[in-house]
C-alpha cells in the first residue's frame, strides 16, 4: 500500500489524479491484505511512462503500464471507458476518459467498483460498501447490459462468490441464468483462468452450486463435469487440483478437458495423478515411478495418509542412473551387443533394487546378472 501512495503522491504532483481502485479496495475493506495494488489516474499511458524511471507496457493498448517502485509493481491504467460491445465479449475499443467516475461505471461489480485516496478516503457511487457489508454481489448498472456486453462478468460472479463467500444478488443471479448461453462467445483462455480461481478459492462448492444453478454448466466446455460433488472438496492452492479432482470424480479422461488447453506440464501431472489415483494399492515400485507432486495430487484424491517425499526417501534408489550397474557394464559382463535385451534386463535389476531384494552394489549385482544372465541365454 505504501508504494502504491508513493506513485499516487507522484502523479498528482505532476498535475495528475490518481487512486487505488478495484479488488484493492474492496480487499482492504474487508481486512485483506490485497495481493497487488492497481491505481487508476488521468495521466495518459506515455505521461506514466515519462514520470517513472522503470515502467513495463504490461498493457499499453488498454491504458495499462507497469510501474517499479522499490521492488514492487504497481499497475497504472489511465481512466477509460470501454467502446460498443458488439460481440458479448471485450469492447471494440477503449477510450481514455477524464473522469474516475466514468472509469467506475465500466467496473464489472459494486464491490470491485470503488476507488480510494491516498488519504484512505473510499469514492463509492454504486453502493459497494453496502454491498460488502452484506456480502452481495452485484451488477453495476443494468445486469442484462453488463452481462451483454462481456459475458465472462457472469463467471466472475460465480468466481467471486467462492472467493468472498458471498451471495449473487437476485436480480444478478436471475441475468445469468437469462444470459448464460452468451458464456459461448468467450475465449477459452479467459474461461480457464477464471475456473483456474474457482479451483483455488476457498469455497469452491458455493462457485460451483451457482455454475449449476445459473446453467453455465450447460454452455462451458466440459460443463457437466463441473457437477460433481465438492462437499469434501479442499483446494491444494493449485488449480490443477481441482482438475484432477473433477476428472478424477467423474471417471473421466484427460482428453474432456484438453479444450481447456493446458501446458504440457499441467496435461502430464493430470495424465499421471489420475494414473497412480486408479491403481488398487501403493507400493515401492509406485514410489519409484510417480513424482512426489504426482503422488501427493494423487494421495490428496484418495485420502491415503502418507507423505510421498519420505516414501521415495526411503526408496534404495531414486532414478536409473543411481543404480550400481550401466547399461555398459551389463554389454561387458554378457558378452552381448545392445539390444532390447539390454533394457529388460535393467528394468529387472531396477525393480529388484527398488524392492530391496538385491542390494545396489555393484559387485552383487555383477553376481546376480551374470548367473541369472547365462541361466536364461
Ligand atoms: P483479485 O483479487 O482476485 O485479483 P480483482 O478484483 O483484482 O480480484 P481482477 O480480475 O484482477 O479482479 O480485475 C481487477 C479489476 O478490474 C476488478 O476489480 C474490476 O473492477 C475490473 N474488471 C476486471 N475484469 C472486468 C470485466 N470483465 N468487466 C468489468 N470490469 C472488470
Ligand atoms: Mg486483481
């Protein structure tokens, strides 16, 4: 907050009026620490750029730059409004304006509409703070129109809800459910990274009754999925969880979420976690197979008491390459040319050495390959 004031105190130096606005505000109204300050002001993206020493165009085309203040980053975006809307999602353009009230309207709800000084004096056209006090989410102006305009602001209610553990007002809550098919219209990435703060919240199970409740489920990708049960559901701090989770509850496969696009690293740690998940019983050779992350996604899903960190610590071995004996030794110690063999017979000495039945030493080993070897040859 701090350094958020000290960039204030700069701009409205320069001539410029400037305040802390959305989730910001409406976090440290309600006791929050807010994990990163955004300051709206009537300076234009190039009078920020010019009035900072380091500044990043995190956002230029929408008015947004980065400012770096000791060690911190504040977001300055110039007040605007936001053009026609003539596709349910982003405006057409964006229009810098002089005033923060202007800028409020086009705010998504009360809540996240307010503005405050650097003096902690809070501006509140739409009502917000009332709304905090009640818990309520709450379109700013006429719902249908907002809803119109950007359809995403519908599962950002729904994402709030969990988040805030609030309620959607009824009047808000009856627009979604008029306009959840126009959730249709939105791009995937954006779809995703809402669902992915859906996943993290601490109520998820309130996002998801209302995901039900207003029908979005009907429209979302993979939107039945989302009806499973989360009574029991506790976010592990990653979204990818919840993935798992839901795929996991469902007994579905990987591939009736992959229009979510995820990473390559995200897609092999569900794969991989709803692998080990399905398998009967647990032991060393799993341990050796699955990744700690893996295996912890996968405990956290079955409710199997146990840390995968000490169980892999306790392996003889953590990968083919601690293993006594090379693929070079077992050519030598045979006589034999690579082939498929050579892989075979490492995986054998592998197992037997992750279940403790031959030591990793390569002495003993070299005793055990060259007999049970020739016995087979
Ligand atoms: P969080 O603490 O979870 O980041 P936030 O309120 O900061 O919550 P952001 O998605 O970071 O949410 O958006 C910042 C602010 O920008 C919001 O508080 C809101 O005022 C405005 N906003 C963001 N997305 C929209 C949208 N689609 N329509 C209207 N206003 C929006
Ligand atoms: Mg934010």
């Amino acid at each position: 907050m701090k350094t958020a004031i000290k960039v204030i105190g700069v701009l409205q130096k320069a001539g410029f009026d400037a305040y802390m606005v959305g989730g910001a505000v409406r976090d440290f109204l309600l006791g929050k620490t807010p994990h990163d300050i955004d300051v709206a002001s009537s300076a234009s993206p190039q009078e920020v750029k010019s009035l900072f020493k380091r500044t990043v165009d995190t956002g230029i085309e929408h008015g947004t730059v980065l400012v770096l203040v000791d060690g911190e980053g504040i977001e300055v975006t110039t007040f605007r409004t936001e053009g026609d809307y003539s596709d349910n999602r982003r405006p057409d353009s964006v229009e810098f304006v002089q005033s923060l009230d202007e800028d409020l309207k086009r705010r998504d709800f009360t809540i996240n509409a307010m503005a405050m000084t650097e003096n902690l004096d809070i501006i509140d056209p739409f009502g917000g703070r009332d709304d905090l006090d009640n818990r309520l989410i709450r379109a700013v102006g006429d719902p249908d129109a907002r809803f119109q305009e950007d359809a995403l602001r519908m599962l950002r209610a729904v994402r709030f809800s969990g988040q805030l553990d609030f309620v959607i007002d009824r009047e808000t809550l009856d627009s979604i459910q008029r306009h959840a098919e126009l959730i249709k219209e939105i791009a995937v990435e954006r779809l995703k990274a809402e669902i992915d703060k859906i996943l993290v919240n601490s109520f998820t199970d309130k996002s998801m009754a209302y995901l039900s409740d207003t029908r979005l489920t009907d429209f979302l990708p993979a939107g039945n999925l989302f009806k499973v049960d989360w009574s029991l559901y506790h976010s592990s701090g990653k979204a990818v969880f919840g993935w798992i989770y839901l795929l996991h509850k469902s007994n579905r496969p990987f591939a009736d979420i992959r229009d979510y696009r995820f990473s390559n690293d995200d897609k092999r740690l569900i794969q991989k976690s709803l692998e080990v998940a399905s398998l009967d019983f647990w032991d060393q050779w799993t341990f050796y197979q699955y990744s700690t992350e893996q295996l912890e996604m996968a405990a956290r899903i079955t409710g199997k008491r146990l840390d995968p960190a000490e169980a892999k610590e306790q392996l003889p071995i953590q990968t083919k390459s601690d293993l006594a004996a090379s693929g070079r030794e077992l050519m030598e110690w045979s006589g034999s040319k690579s082939g498929p063999w050579l892989k075979e017979w490492l995986e054998k000495l592998e197992k037997l050495v992750v279940y403790g039945e031959l030591k990793n030493d390569k002495e003993l080993i070299k005793d055990w390959f060259v007999n049970e070897y020739h016995r087979h040859a």
